[in-house]
C-alpha cells in the first residue's frame, strides 16, 4: 500500500473512532437511571472523599423513590393555572423535593460540581438535573411525525388583542406563533410544531418529553434600562418614592453562602432604552469562565447607549438592566461608551449555561405580550406506528434490491460500494449527533438522497474504470486512471448540490431549514467515502489480485443514440404534461393542500382498550374523510387514554360522529373539538420559496463560473422543469388516479427539494462529460460531441436511476400514509430528472451556443491544441445531421 493510501486508511479510521463516540450511547435512559449511573463518591473543597460511592447511591436512590411516588400520587388531578401540578415529571418532582428539603444535588456529582459557579442550591439543582437529563439521552433523537414528544398549550390574554377585528386578532396571533416557533427552532434542526388553536391559544408540540424548558418559551422578554436614583439606591419600607421614581426588585446571590437576597432599587419611572435598540443578543464566557449575555445594538441603540453612559458618568449614576420587571444586573460608566454592543452579568457567579443561552434565544425573539401554561401532554408519533414499520420494511427490501444490483452487476467492488453507502450513513448520523440534530421526515428524505448521492458517485467511478479498461488498459492502471478522471465530475455534482443545500440551511424555515442541514452533511461524506474510503479499499484488493477481471457484465456499450434529434418530440410531451398539470393544479387548487398549510379542525377522543392511530385513520378514510391525522395524546402523568385527530375545517364533529356510528365497541367519547391553524406557516412557506429561488439563482452563477453560462442556463431550466412537472403529476395522479393523496404536507416540501438536488447531480454529471469530450476531441462539431457525451455516461445515467427507483418504487407500493406519498413525489423527482438531463438540460445548453462549437469556446477558457503550430482552433461547420422529428 502506497504512502498516500495509508495516508487515507488512517483518515478513515479516525474518522471511524469520532463516529462511534459520537454515536454512543444509542438509546435514551431513563432519567432516574441515569442519575445513579453517574453517581460519584462526595468529596469536600480539599478533595478529600466525604461519603462513599455506594453511600452517596443509596442515598440518591431513597431521594428518587419519593419523587416517582409524588408524580403517582398526583396523577389524574384537576389542575388549573392558578392551581398547577407540582409534580408533573420526575423531573420536576426530584427538584423540587431537593429545592424544599435544602438537598444540594452536586453532592452527588462530584465531577460536575467544579462546573457549577452559583453557590445557590436551587440554581445548583436546576442546573444538575438539565445536565443529567440532556446527558441521560441518546445520540441521535427521534422528531415528533418518528417519535412523539410533548405538547405544550399556552394562552394569550384576551384583553391584549384586539376584541373588535377579527382580522387584526388573527394577525396578532399569527405573530405570537412565529416568535414562538422561532424560539423553537433557534437551531433548525428540531422542527417542532406550532400553531395556532382557537382564538388565544398557542400549541407547541416538541420531541421528547422534557419540559424544563416550557417556562422560557413563554417569558415575554421585555428589555429595559433604567436609570437608578443618584442618592437614594435601596429603598426601605416606609420611605416615600420620590416623584417620578419607581421600585423594582433586584435579586442576589451572597457570593459566600449562596443565599438568594432580594434588594428593592429605586430607578426612574420612564426607561432611558428599550428592547427595540437591541438588534441580537448571543451567550459568551468571560474571562472566569462564567457566562453572560452579549447585546448588539442597532444604530439608533448605540447611539442612545452611548449618550446613556455619558449621562451616567457626569451625574455618577447607576443604570439597572431590567428583564421583565426585574433587575437582572446593574453597570456603571466613569466615560461615554460608543460601543455596538453591551452585556448583561448576573451578579457572583454570572448565569449558568442553559439560562444565558434561553435569555439570549429569548431578546432576540421578544414578545409583546405574556403567555400562560394550559396544560401539558405526551403525544405519540404523527406518523403511524403501523405505517412507520410498513414504511421500514418497505425500505429494507428497496435497500436489498440495489445491494442485490450492485452485487450481482459489478462484482466485488459492488461489495465494497455498499459498505462505503452503509458507512456514509454512518458518518452522516454521527454529524448528525453532534450537531444535537433531531431526525425527522424530512430529515429522511436527505439521506435517502445522500443514498442515491453515494450509490450514484460509486457507478460513475466504476464506469469511467470500465472505459479504461476497455481500452486495453491494466486493472491497475485503469483502476488509478478511472478515479483520476472521476474526480472532477463527482466534486463539480457534489458542490452543485452543497452550495444548494447551504443555501437552503440559510433561507429556510423549519422543514426546509433540516432538510438542507442532513442534505450537506450527506454530501460531505459522500464525497468523502467515495474518493477517500472507496480509494484505498479497492487499490488494496486490486494490489492483492483479489480483484483481477472485474465488471465483465455490461449491457449498454456501443451506443450512438442521436439525442438531439429528439429534441422537438421531447418538447412536445413535456408541453402537453405541463399542461395536464397546470390544469390539475388549477383544478384543485383548494383541496391540494393539506392541514399543516391550511388548519382544520382537531377532536379529541377518549377511549377504551387497545386502539393505533393507523386504525383511526383507516376508519375515517372508510368513512370518506380524506384528511386525517391521527396520533396518541395523554396528559402528562394522567391514566387516560385519548387520541387526537386533525381534519379539514368544520369536519371534526362529523368525523367522530361516524366513528362512533361505525364502531360502537370501542366506546369512543368525544373528550375536546378546537380549531388549530396550519403548522406550515407562512413564514416556512415564504422562506421555501426565497430559498429555491436563491439556490436556483446561486446554482447558476457556481456552474456559469465552473462551467460558463450555456452549461447553467440548461442546469436551472432543467431543474424548473423538474419542479413544475413532479408537482403536476403528483396532484393529477393523487386527484384523478388515486395514486397517493394528491396533497401537500410539511414533510411534501422537502420531497420536492429532493427532487432538485437529483436533477442537479444529474446534469452536472452530463456536463462535465461534454466539457472532457470538447477538450479530447478537438476536430468534432458540437452535436457530435454531445452525443457521445450523453452515450458514454448513459451506463451510469440509467443504473443511478434504476437503483434509486428500487427504493423509491418499494417505498411506495409498500410504504404506507404520508411516506407513500413521500416517495410518490420522489420517484416523479427520479423520472424527470433522468428525462431532462439528455432531453432538456442539454438541448437549452445546445440552443443557446447555437449549435456551435466555437461559440462555446469562445465563451470558456480556450483549449490549448498541442498539434496546431500556430494554436488555431479548427474550422468549424454548423454540421448538422437531418433530424427525425
């Protein structure tokens, strides 16, 4: 093995190592497991031991005990928001037992006391649970449509909306939900569920069942600063407040004991600045290791700012940072201070890492007016139970058939190509994991994608080291040459699709959003497994002789199909598709769309014995209701046994009628009806449409620049053309044919995005072929060198869409619900890809350079022609052959 393979050998294992750490552990565990898992012995200040190991645990495990049984004893109460559960978890119960009885759980831990700057218990304690619940879960977390997780319902004063117009109500609403969401999904990648229900209500459903963080999603984050009376700074009872002053509370941590004190601060009436001169705020550490918050002010803010100091510094003044009427820290300023940007400390032993990053999620995001916890619940999956294993099995036996195809048609290097895919999704789960992603549908649809991706970059090489090798080339050399010439083609695809996928990450909104983050990660590593991983396996079975004759079986060589020729036929078929669709899409452009855009209603039922929400659904589909969704929810340490059915406007109490009617057995009682919005709202949808567009426009400019600017207009047509066909044939299949539901939904949108990072690497791959021919054969006309361009990676063409039909295609006929029609959308997104790289892509490209070779080298880097004594290119006729359309 040469250096530069041991070079890559050694790069594959430690990125193997970093994988496996970050993938363990797999599966979450229970919390109070957790807890006495990491149990250490009790150590003082000096280090020396206190208490044992095995001491300490008994002692956690009595502690754990009383709160499981709290949480039992207060199961299946009446509760209301002036009257709330104290003990609605473990979680909750084991910190509030330890807050009561002045338990400091660090004692337990020592290993992480060292960590903790408050010397207050309960800020110790709501800091080692959020450690140990965070910690006690797996590496990779399952999303709500795979896994369920916990709903949240929060109320909005009626009296801060506006009681006579309903429009301006709605807009009110619409924009609680979005900072909302917004808080949710700080990150992009856990696309939680928000939306609107009833007239005050705010739903927000999360995976996962911690709600530790239910209290920070609702804070309203008013921010103020206010200047503290020049003389008088603590206000005693009985003291008359000044005119024009006012007192608010400042609360404390003595540095020595860590008791919390709360100081009452006089400060002006009229704040000096308001939130609205903060433009982001962001955690930082500073320099003991403590964490604050970092504001950033606008324009007008650091103006005011800086004439707020200079104020300060002439009249020796305070200036209180209030965060919800209450003093978060107070600063001083000897000078004026013309800064951009300020922080907010918190006393002795600043705030402890989770708080500063929700303090800062919630400035950046504010409300304008407050919200109150309703009620808590755990909700089962969006997705079926029984369509998720139907769903599973149906892409074990489409993930079979391609590991049957690449086996059977290239032989041991077929083996080597689907341990390299097995060990792309590996590396991709692990970034995944590390990112603290959430997988979700469309989460899925990527790595289905980087599935096809990676299969796709393993043909093309295999088929380029064929062409060596048919030649009369070694099986050494053509294996080396084969890589080499791959390079270009699979890099040039890959970043195509990167800069797609970045694009998307930026522009995007929730599902969009998580799509484009699983889509890079995917890309990164099928480049890397192709190129790195791929490399050196294969050179080491080559160097061994274990691989001597390899890819004898082919079926396309030989080819000189004229293309071109085709090209008025093909734009014909796609005209009259194009209008079967938009006719479709006008047809039904009302019942196209699915709740998540357009809201519905939602009924809650009750029931009794054993019942899946894939039967709700099936039952109301006999029943007629087309939309459905059904899934599990139960109040959070209740014994009730209920199920949550979305379906269109006003069909609710029809929908539980028929039910009713139709199985008596079950004994259904209708629990709750509300209405609830779309969860897709328009800022998801609005932030698709920028980031298409953006990525359309970005793809352009890459290949215009990589390539020049023929090459990109065909790429952005053909991927247009891809769009608009997949989404008419989808709705005029579901609409007219019954083939899927002919409806979109959130997880719809990332099918469609699917669709245009398959039609990218499919052109590019085309194109970059045309380039190396334009360059290899100089004396050949443009059409020419079309054709065999097209010809020549037609193997690779037609075998990276058979395999990716495989499971698509199971998918479907398999598959069940929402990943029916999923798949439905990809497998239209595989056909017209495939279709428009030969019949469109490359027409447009052709068309634009007229046919012309020289026009395209006049508008590339000229080709150096080492036979020509003077470089002059050769004489160019616009050769055409007699089409036969």
């Amino acid at each position: 093995m040469n250096g530069a393979n041991v070079f890559r050998l050694i790069l594959t294992l430690i990125v193997l190592v970093w994988a496996g750490l970050e993938l363990t552990p797999m599966q979450d565990t229970p919390l109070d497991q957790y807890m006495l898992q990491r149990v250490t012995a009790e150590v003082d200040t000096s280090g020396q031991q206190v208490q044992s190991k095995e001491e300490n645990r008994q002692e956690l495990a009595d502690l754990i005990e009383r709160a499981k049984q709290r949480v039992e004893e207060y199961q299946g109460g009446t509760y209301t928001v002036d009257n709330p559960n104290p003990y609605p978890s473990f979680s909750a119960a084991i910190r509030r037992i330890a807050d009561d009885e002045g338990i400091d759980l660090a004692q337990f831990y020592a290993d992480l006391a060292p960590r903790l700057t408050s010397k207050n218990t309960e800020r110790r304690n709501d800091a080692i649970v959020r450690e140990m619940i965070n910690a006690s879960q797996g590496a990779l977390d399952l999303g709500l449509d795979l896994a369920g997780g916990v709903s949240l319902t929060y109320s909005v004063d009626p009296n801060e909306l506006d009681q006579d117009n309903s429009t301006v109500r709605a807009e009110q609403m619409a924009n609680v939900r979005n900072i909302i969401a917004e808080r949710v999904d700080s990150l992009g990648v856990a696309e939680p569920v928000v939306r609107v229900k009833g007239d005050n209500l705010i739903e927000v459903q999360m995976p996962g069942l911690d709600t530790s963080s239910a209290s920070n999603i609702s804070k309203t984050a008013k921010l103020e600063f206010f200047l503290v009376h020049p003389t008088i700074r603590n206000y005693q009872p009985g003291m008359e407040i000044p005119l024009g002053y006012k007192v608010l509370p400042y609360e404390q941590e003595d540095p020595r004991t860590g008791e919390l004190i709360e100081e009452p601060i006089l400060v002006e009436r009229i704040p000096v600045m308001k939130g609205d001169a903060v433009s982001a705020a962001r955690p930082s550490l500073n320099e003991s290791g403590s964490y604050l918050v970092q504001l950033q002010f606008t324009d007008a803010g650091q103006e005011q700012f800086a004439n707020t100091t200079q104020r300060m510094a002439q009249e020796q003044r305070l200036m209180a940072i209030v965060l919800d009427n209450e003093i978060v820290s107070t600063v001083s300023a000897r000078a004026r201070i013309d800064s951009p940007s300020a922080v907010i400390e918190r006393g002795a032993g600043g705030f402890p890492q989770a708080e500063a990053f929700d303090l800062s999620n919630s400035l950046s995001n504010p409300l304008s007016t407050e919200l109150r916890q309703e009620q808590v619940y755990e909700i089962g999956a969006s997705l079926a139970e029984d369509a998720k294993v139907a769903s599973l099995r149906a892409g074990a036996i489409g993930g079979a058939l391609v590991v049957v195809f690449m086996i059977a048609y290239y032989g041991i290097p077929g083996i080597v190509a689907m341990v390299t895919v097995c060990l792309n999704l590996l590396f991709v789960a692990a970034a995944l994991a590390a990112f603290g992603a959430t997988i979700t549908l469309p989460g899925v649809a990527a790595l289905v994608l980087t599935i096809g991706m990676a299969v796709d970059a393993n043909i093309l090489i295999f088929e380029r080291i064929r062409e060596e090798l048919n030649v009369g080339k070694s099986v050494a050399l053509a294996f080396q040459e084969g890589f080499s010439k791959s390079v270009s083609t699979i890099l040039d695809a890959n970043v195509t699709t990167l800069i797609t996928a970045l694009i998307l990450f930026q522009l995007g909104e929730g599902p969009v959003k998580g799509f484009g983050v699983t889509l890079a990660t995917g890309i990164v590593f099928t480049v890397f497994c192709s190129l790195v991983v791929s490399r050196w396996v294969l050179d080491l079975l080559v160097s061994t002789k274990i691989v001597q004759k390899p890819f004898r079986l082919q079926f396309f060589s030989n080819l000189n199909f004229q293309f071109l020729n085709y090209t008025k036929r093909a734009a014909m078929a796609t005209a009259v598709v194009l209008a079967i669709g938009a006719v479709s899409l006008v047809m039904h452009r009302e019942s196209m769309w699915g709740i998540d855009f357009t809201g519905g209603d939602q009924v809650s039922i009750g029931y009794q014995g054993d019942l899946t929400a894939g039967m709700i659904e099936d039952w109301a589909h006999e029943a007629g209701f087309e939309q459905a969704n059904a899934f599990a929810i139960n109040p959070v340490g209740a014994e009730v046994q209920q199920m949550a059915v979305q379906t269109a406007p006003d069909q609710g109490r029809a929908l539980f009628d028929a039910l009713d009617a139709a199985h008596p057995e079950v004994d259904l009682e209708l629990v709750g009806l509300t209405q609830i919005a779309g969860s897709v709202g328009n800022t998801v949808i609005k932030g698709a449409i920028i980031a298409m567009t953006g990525s359309l426009l970005a793809m352009l400019l890459y290949i215009a620049i990589r390539f020049e600017f023929g090459y990109a207009l065909g790429a952005v047509v053909a991927s247009l053309h891809d769009i608009l066909l997949t989404i008419g044939i989808y709705v005029f299949l579901g609409e007219f044919l019954g083939l899927g539901s002919g409806q979109f939904s959130a997880p719809m949108i990332a099918a469609i995005l699917m669709t245009i990072g398959y039609s990218i690497n499919d052109t590019i791959v085309v194109f970059d072929r045309i380039r190396e021919e334009l360059d290899l054969n100089p004396g050949l006309t443009l059409r020419q060198v079309v054709t065999i361009s097209i010809n020549r990676v037609l193997n690779r063409t037609v075998w990276t869409s058979v395999t990716t039909f495989f499971a698509a295609f199971m998918l479907f006929i398999f598959g069940a619900g929402v990943v029916q029609d999923f798949s439905l959308i990809f497998l239209l997104g595989v056909l017209t890809g495939t279709f428009s790289s030969m019949f469109v892509a490359t027409p447009v490209f052709y068309a634009y350079h007229k046919g012309s070779r020289k026009h395209v080298e006049e508008s590339n880097f000229v080709p150096n022609y080492a036979w020509q004594e003077d470089g002059a290119r050769p004489e160019e006729t616009t050769e055409e052959q007699p089409s036969k359309s």
